[in-house]
C-alpha cells in the first residue's frame, strides 16, 4: 500500500517506521523541517515504566482519575498496556534514556502520577533525544520526506480519502495514496501565549473538518501550569514539581493546598486554574521555588531548564521563578477508534491531533509522547484491515462552527482579522477560563471574520485559514458543553489573568 504521513513528531514517525517495516511505500510530509514539531520540545518524560508496587492497573486509575471520569476506558487499556512494546520499541530504535547505576531506567513522578513512572532522557531533554533518535531511524530506513510541503487539503473520493493536496514553493501538489495519516499536532497557537512552537496552526484538524471527518471534545484545552513569565514562553517541566518545588504566592505561602490536598502534584487542570486565579487576584506572577533542591541537582536533574533560566538572569537555585499559565495541549481532535481509524474511511488519525478518548477531558502528565508511541505503531497494523461498517457520519462541528443563529449582543464592528487579533479573542474568551458572554463574543467575531474569506496565497494564509476554522469548531465546542468539567471551566464572569 501506499501511505502518506503528514506529520514527524513521535506518532508519525513511529507510524511510518512500523508501516514501512510491512512492507508499505511510506512518505512522509512536512511544512516544515524534518523533525520539526511539538515533539523535540517536550521536557517531561514518557510515562509506563513501572516500578515496584506499581502496575499498569494503577497508571490506568491515575489516568482516568486525570481525565476527570471522561477519558475512555477501552482506549486508556490500550495506552497502558502497550507502554512495555513502546517503551522496548524506543530503546531498540537508539533512544538513551536516563538510567541508574545499575542500569536501569530512572523512573521520574509528575503531577497525579501516585507512583514514579516516568521516564526522561538527559534531564528534561526526553523530546528531543526521541526526536532524534526516530529521525535517524527513518533516515537509515530510507523513508521518503517531503520537507516544506504544507497538507492544504485531503483529496475525498467516493466518500473515501484517497490523497492530500500540498503546498510547495508556492505551489499545489497532489499525492495519490491507499491510507493517509495526519499526526500533525494540536492547536496550540489559537492563543497569543502558548508552548507550542510557530507551525502548530490545526492544519490537520482543519483539513479534516472541511473533508466531513468528524471531531469532538475541542473544547478540552490544556494549559501548562507553570511556564517562565515574559514574552518569550518557556515550559517549566512538571518534574520540577515532582522533585518537590512548590508554587508561592505574593506573600510566599503554597495556595495550590487551598483547592487540593495534593497541591502543587493536584491534575495539571487544577493546578493551571488555581494560578490564573492567584495571578488575577495579586496582578502579577506566581513563583516556583525549586530553591530547596540546590545548584546541583537542578543543572544535573534540569539541564535545559538550568541553562534558558540563567540566559534570561535566573538564578533559580537562589530565587524563585516568576510563573504564569500558557496553552499546551489539545485533549479533543479528530475522532479515532482504538487503530487510528477516523470516521472517514482511508483516513487515520494519530498524537495530539487525534481524540483517542485517552484523555479525557484533562490529560496525566507525560502520556502525550506514550500516546504517541503506542497509537501510531496501532496505525500502522491496522492499514491493511477491512474498514469498519458505519463510517463517514456527518461531522456536526462543521456545521455548528458558524453561529449565524445567534443573537448579535454588540453592533460594533470586529477588530480587523489577523493572527495576533485571533489568538487575543482566543486567549480571553475561550481559553483557561471562560464564561457565557465572553463565548458568545468570540462566537460572533469569529463568524464575522469567517464570513469574508480572505485570499488564500501563501502558506501563511492557509495557516490562518486553519486557525480561524478551529477557533469556530472549539467556541463551538466550549458553548455547547455548558458544565465544567477538568480543563474545560464555564464561571459567571470572565477572569483576565
């Protein structure tokens, strides 16, 4: 067979490796680099390493407990219990993960994980020691890359996928093939502070929603607690807590043990939502204080954290850290079975981009790259498997995007459309916490920017495109689901941050 891969962070690549091992004629593609993507920036480990008094039982629970009881259950059965083939899967491809005296892998805990079970690979450098690693692989696999090559569109034939539409120097390409895989992230840069490096735009999910596949739970956006404040996120990994760094606010005292008797290691929703919440009340940033742990074990444990915080005129072994909320990870996507497959046939699903029910409505810390690993190497043995009775439903979002039903509340014109005006509607009105009024805004501005399409020349412009597609489909979202419920918090009146 013939198979695309649009995407080359941890579930595409393991997906075409594990394809091309069967025997298929893989292609890779990407709008970027080679290896670009969320991937290579991820500081946390990759969770199922599992200790004594630990099992694969108990990682469940944590996860489903993480998932605030909406995370599927079938799908989290599968996540754990592939953690061992993953895990040995990504030793035996090259990558070195941190290892004891004896040998063995070091096991890390992180926020709602009751056991250490995480592995990392030097320090707070998992990603991109994963990321190189996969990519050499593929490279001595001779897998064809299509570097540059920005997926504009799916190529549906027969209610079937059977090829993309790229975009290369300028121009359109089309590609034939017997299954398409989109692992091309989430959409993290719908808001104007974000992990989430330049390219995460939800192209996939875009391309997706305008073929008919259907999606859900976009609603459902996770914000990285504790990120360095200033114009230029950066992620302060979650192990920082795990080793015992605590969160202070303005007058020192640890507050996250107001909301949870777990405090600082409560679920990562809950965590985010208790700092926006500090930050609103002091007007400023909250602060981290590894300060108990000392200069060594920081730069030994923390080695890129060590060195960024110093570069910007950190010395966070003498002080603590000044720390807001940033977007970091979509839990909803394109809808999956537990083999990738979306609902329309010939097309598959795998990472972030994905809604595999693994999640839930708030994800465990470090299960993103494990999700990756085991769902893509799913993908791959399921490309040649008869497509299920039932696919192709009609993808609701699609058509609930528009809100052209709504009562306009402001006869005010909308700012003019542009990336930056987006992803400021985005951050206030659908992002860490969000309220009736401040959803129906967003609703309305959107649908008014929507309803005059603007020229799609350059991949910029599709990006764009994709963006405000997206925002419609997750406002949508988030206004129909009108409980709260793990990173998704509806309150009477909107909390700036």
């Amino acid at each position: 067979m013939k198979i695309i891969v649009a995407g080359t962070g941890i579930a595409g690549l393991t997906a075409a490796l594990h394809a091309r091992e069967r025997g298929h004629d893989v292609t890779i593609v990407t709008k970027s680099a080679f290896g670009e993507g969320c991937t290579r920036y991820a500081q946390g480990g990759i969770a199922g390493v599992r200790g004594p008094g630990d099992s694969t039982a108990q990682h469940a629970a944590d996860t489903i407990a993480a998932g605030a009881g909406l995370a599927d259950v079938a799908a989290v059965e599968a996540l754990v219990n592939g953690a061992d083939a993953a895990l040995a899967d990504l030793v035996a491809r090259g990558v070195a993960f941190d290892r004891d005296a004896s040998g063995q892998l070091r096991r890390g805990r992180e926020a709602a994980h009751r056991h250490a079970r995480i592995a990392h690979a030097g320090g707070d450098a998992t990603g991109a020691e994963i990321s190189r690693a996969l990519t050499d692989a593929v490279r001595r696999a001779g897998i064809g890359v299509a570097e540059q090559a920005m997926l504009v569109d799916l190529h549906v034939e027969a209610g079937a996928v059977r090829g993309v539409r790229l975009l290369r120097d300028g121009r359109f390409d089309d590609l034939e093939a017997d299954a398409v895989v989109l692992a091309t992230g989430g959409a993290g840069r719908l808001y104007s502070r974000t992990t989430n490096p330049e390219g995460t735009t939800g192209d996939g999910i875009a391309v997706a929603l305008r073929a008919g596949a259907r999606v859900s739970d976009l609603e459902f956006v996770q914000f990285h607690p504790t990120v360095l404040a200033g114009t230029d996120p950066f992620v302060l990994s979650e192990a920082v807590r795990g080793e015992g760094a605590t969160l202070l606010d303005d007058a020192g005292r640890r507050f996250c043990l107001d909301v949870h008797p777990d405090g600082e290691l409560a679920p990562r929703d809950v965590v985010a939502q208790a700092i926006a919440r500090q930050c609103a009340r002091q007007g400023a940033p909250v602060l981290l204080d590894a300060t108990m742990l000392g200069a060594s074990t920081l730069a030994r444990r923390f080695p890129t954290i060590d060195r960024v915080t110093r570069e910007r005129g950190f010395d966070w072994s003498r002080e603590p850290l000044p720390v807001t909320p940033a977007a970091h990870y979509l839990m909803g996507g394109i809808d999956t079975d537990l083999d990738g497959r979306t609902s329309l046939p010939g097309l598959f699903a795998a990472g972030e981009v994905a809604r595999t029910g693994v999640h839930g409505a708030n994800r465990l810390a470090s299960n993103s790259l494990l999700e990756g690993a085991v769902f893509g190497a799913r993908v791959a043995r399921a490309v040649t498997e008869p497509w299920p009775p039932g696919a192709s439903p009609a993808n609701e979002l699609t058509k609930s995007a528009a809100p052209d039903h709504l009562p306009l509340r402001n006869a005010a014109a909308p700012p003019a459309f542009s990336r930056a005006t987006l992803q400021e509607l985005m951050s206030a009105h659908v992002g860490l916490l969000r309220s009736d009024a401040g959803l129906a805004h967003a609703r309305q501005t959107l649908h008014a920017w929507a309803a005059s399409p603007a020229r799609l020349a350059t991949l910029a412009d599709h990006e764009n495109a994709n963006l405000l597609l997206v925002a419609q489909a997750t406002a949508s979202a988030a206004a129909a689901r009108t409980d709260s419920v793990g990173a998704h918090v509806r309150e009477p009146a909107l909390i700036g941050v």
